[in-house]
C-alpha cells in the first residue's frame, strides 16, 4: 500500500509529528534514560563540580536524614525523660499552687513563665533534631552553602502534568519510590503490630492501674516503637543513599558533543592549538638560525633527536641549552649547524635524556655534567687541531 504524498509547505512538520497517541502507546518506562537522550559519557569532575557549587545539586537521601531525626530525637527523650518529668511536675506545682494568686489578664508575668518551661522542656530535643538533620546533611555532602536553590523559579509553577507522570509512573525513580514507600509502612505497621502484640494483656489490664503505671507502660512502648522504626528506616535509608549517587550521576551524563566542548575550554580549540604550534615552530626555527651557529656541539640520536650545546667558561656555570627538536626540527638543526661547522656528536642516551629533561634556555642537569664535560672536551681538542691545520 502506497504512503500519500506528502503536503507541501509548512504543514510537512506536523505530518511528520507524532501524534499524542502515539507518543502515548510508544511510551517506555526508561523514557527518562539518559542514553535515550544521548547523553551517554559520564560527568567530568568540572560538571559535577559546577552543579554543586552553582546550582547547588547534590546526591542526598531524603531517608537518612528523615532516619537520624527520628533516632537521634527518640534516644534524646529516652536519657532525657527524667529531666522532662521533673519539669513537668515542677511546673505544674508552680501554676497550681498560685492559681488563686496570678490573674493572666492583668500579670504578663504568667506568658513569660510559660515560654520559659515551655523552652526548658522543648530546647535540649530541638537541639538535638537541628544537630541530627546537620550531621545528616554534613555527611552526605560535606560543608556546602548556596541559596540557589531558593531562588524563586517561577517556571515550575506551571503545570506539566505529561512530565510529572513520566517521572512519577513511568520511570525508575517513581517505582523506586513506589516500592521505598510500601516498605516504610511495612515496617512502620510491622513494629507497632508486634510490638503491641507483645504487650497486649499488659495493656488490657491498665484501666485498673494506677496512673503512674499507665504513663510508664505508654510511654516506653512508644519509645520502643519510635527507636526500632528508626533503626530500621536507616538501613532502608543505606540502599536508597545509593539510588540516589546512581540518579544524580545518571542526570549529569553528557552528549559527546558537550564532552567536546567542554574539552576545548579546558585546552583550547584545535585549530588555535594547531596555528599556535604552528607559530611556534617559526619562532623556533628563527632563533635556531641564530642560536645553532653560537653552540660548540650538537649531540644527536642519531637522526631523530638533535640538542645544541653553548658554554662559556667566563660567564656560565653549566653548558646551555640553546636549541632542540626532533624528526624535522633535527635535521633543521643538523644542516644548520654543518653549514657552520658546529661539531655533531652521537650520543642516543644523551640526546634522549637532554631532549626529554631540559627546555631551550636551561642549564644542562647536574647528573649529565660529567658526560658532557667530556664530548665538550673531546670537541675543543678537535676544534684545537683544525684551528692548527688551517694554520699550517
């Protein structure tokens, strides 16, 4: 069966635009892959780098921090509790004792008594809590500060209601999600269950209790229940922790194109690096014209490496690097230097060891000092002996 033509025009990009049903019954759960959206390098150190200290994201698990406020505070009012009851007891004596003497509508005194036990009783588990999310937080990831994140975005005001329900059904964060959260009412559901199970005749039997009973058997169930959850929240904090690296990592993926980019800002375009190496070698070539021609020697590989040598007694403490280079460059220095009468010299060890240590200008390593020492004085002997052969 034929495909009609294709309508001329403007048109063409909605006739080649899927339709929302078809985007709907081609829809996958990795749909927010990043190999789907070609993204497929992982992060370089200066991305992960820039989106904590700009952006201010980070690899963080909601559970651990949700886990260790809910321990810390829970074991904070188990070694407390004595304390708060004395409070407690201390301030209602207090109130009761002077009811008929402080009138609330004339004393003001009696507000500021009340925040007073009010913070007496409350500051050391809030101490405890604010500690518990900072430690949470520290350990996750490390001492960061940044107010990017509250920076009003108005964008996500509005409602995109097609990416909401591809990050929250489709997706494995959502059945990550999905699954984390079925397993927290597990266990939350399993430890009052058993717990109360254990205990419940005990329970039954405390409409005929006294009061004092009945607040101790209350209140260490509760504490018991609250310090299990907790402990068992924090294992369940461990896997999602690592979800969560996994996600972000995922999320900062990058294209090939990126990774390219971001090359060229850390080493510079080709191009320019190329005409910048380009200039350099013609920068070099015209200080070899001049440099080669001064040296006393040239040590060489034998033809693939090439190093000038100059020293002057009077006013050098080491013979100097005056020129190198390889392949091309080497022979460059070759012929000049045959052109002037400038003595080569193979040596494959030197040559490698100065071309590969020492830049143009520098002094020769004092570890080489006693081979050259050598060449150079086998090379003034012969200049010494053509200097006397001219003569003659």
């Amino acid at each position: 069966m034929s495909m009609p033509p294709r309508p001329p025009g403007n048109f063409r990009r909605f006739y080649d635009t899927p339709s929302a049903l078809q985007i709907a019954a081609d829809m996958d759960l990795q749909w927010f892959a990043a190999e789907d959206e070609g993204r497929t390098e992982e992060p370089s150190e200066y991305k992960i780098r820039k989106t904590r200290e700009e952006e201010g994201r980070v690899a963080k698990s909601q559970e651990l921090i949700s886990a260790l406020g809910l321990l810390l505070p829970a074991l904070g009012l188990l070694f407390l509790a004595p304390f708060m009851l004395r409070n407690c007891v201390e301030m209602v004596r207090f109130f009761l004792l002077r009811v008929n003497e402080l009138d609330p509508a004339q004393n003001r005194t009696i507000l500021g008594l009340v925040f007073f036990y009010y913070i007496r009783l409350s500051l050391p588990i809030l101490a405890i809590a604010l500690g518990a999310a900072l430690f949470s937080n520290l350990v996750q990831t490390g001492l960061l500060f940044t107010t990017k994140p509250l920076m009003p975005n108005f964008s996500k005001i509005l409602p995109h209601f097609g990416r909401y329900f591809q990050k929250t059904l489709f997706s494995v964060e959502g059945l990550f999600n999905f699954f984390k959260s079925t397993i927290k009412m597990i266990i939350i559901g399993g430890v009052a269950f058993f717990l109360i199970r254990s205990r419940i005749a005990e329970l039954a039997n405390l409409q005929t209790a006294s009061l004092w009973l009945g607040i101790q058997t209350v209140a260490s169930l509760a504490i018991r229940l609250l310090i299990i959850a907790a402990l068992l929240l924090l294992l369940l904090a461990i896997p999602d922790y690592m979800f969560q690296r996994w996600q972000y990592r995922e999320s900062l993926k990058m294209t090939k194109q990126e990774v390219k980019e971001e090359h060229k800002m850390y080493e510079g375009d080709p191009l320019i690096k190329s005409r910048l190496r380009s200039r350099m070698r013609e920068i070099l070539s015209q200080n070899m014209a001049i440099n080669v021609p001064k040296a006393d020697v040239v040590i060489t590989n034998p033809t693939h490496v090439a190093v000038a040598l100059e020293y002057n007694r009077t006013n050098m403490a080491a013979p100097q690097v005056t020129a190198k280079g390889e392949d091309e460059m080497a022979l460059r220095i070759r012929r000049i230097a045959q052109d002037h009468g400038v003595p080569l010299v193979e040596n494959k060890p030197l040559a490698r060891a100065l071309y590969a240590e020492t830049k143009v200008g520098d002094m020769v390593p004092e570890a080489y000092w006693e081979i050259v020492a050598v060449v150079l004085s086998k090379v003034m002997k012969i200049n010494e002996e053509r200097r006397r052969a001219q003569r003659v």
